[in-house]
C-alpha cells in the first residue's frame, strides 16, 4: 500500500513538473512567435525602408522571411533564451544595395540568444548586437 501512494505521488509529481516546465517554455517564447519583425538594424547597417522581417512558427521549428529583396526561410531551435536559426534559405535575386540583406543574413546566421523588450525583438552573439526588429501583430 505504502509503495502505490508513493509511486502515485511520484507520477503525479512528474505531471505537475512537466506542465510548469512546458507552460514557462511556451510563455516565455510567446511574444516571440505572436509578432511579425520588422528589421530596424542589423549591426550598424539602417534596415531603412528595405521592408526586411522575419516570423517565427507557422509551423514548430519553422522561421521564414524577408531580407529586403529576397525571401527566406529555414529552421530555429529555442532553448530558454538561446535561439538558433539554421538551414537558411532563399531566393538569389539580383537586387540593388544588398547591403541590408547582407548584414541581415549575417546576423541571422550568428544569432545564440534573443530579448524581447516590449514591442523589440533584439539578436545577440555573446554580448553582441546583432539586430533590432519592432514587432507587429502577426498578419499585420
């Protein structure tokens, strides 16, 4: 009797841990997923009006964007505040001033953690900035 409440109590433990663990996760990464980002910066280059963003998660693990001329679209991994974007893709446009879409994709490429400070979204490698976004409501 006294080994099936303590294996009772046991599972009934690892349920209540899981769940906080997963409701933190997922509270933590919301602001992430819920916006489309506005590309600011990426280093020291003005995004300007080159219509740079990116979104997180139509799908789990999904991330897809553009770079000012050409799309994008890959995989991210989130640990906590460590994120990691990999298996970049896009299109090969010929475009005008690809300075932003250069340093946008460098950026993406070295990004280890993110913040969300209200309605930014801020990248970093280390203590590096790599790039600031302003957020919108998704399919906004």
């Amino acid at each position: 009797m006294k080994n099936r409440k303590l294996i009772t109590a046991l599972v009934l433990g690892l349920f209540i841990f899981t769940g906080c663990a997963s409701k933190k996760e997922t509270a933590g990464s919301s602001s992430l997923l819920s916006r489309t980002w506005t590309l600011v910066a990426a280093g020291d280059v003005d995004a300007g009006t080159s219509g740079a963003f990116i979104e997180f998660g139509n799908r789990p693990g999904e991330v897809r964007g553009k770079a000012g001329c050409n799309g994008f679209g890959g995989n991210y991994a989130l640990n906590g505040k460590s994120l990691k974007l990999e298996g970049l893709m896009g299109t090969k446009m010929a475009c005008p001033a690809l300075n932003v879409e250069n340093a946008f994709m460098r950026a993406l490429e070295s990004t280890e953690t993110y913040k969300v400070e209200g309605d930014r979204l801020l990248l970093y490698k280390g203590d590096q900035l790599l790039a600031t976004f302003k957020g919108s409501s998704a399919g906004n």
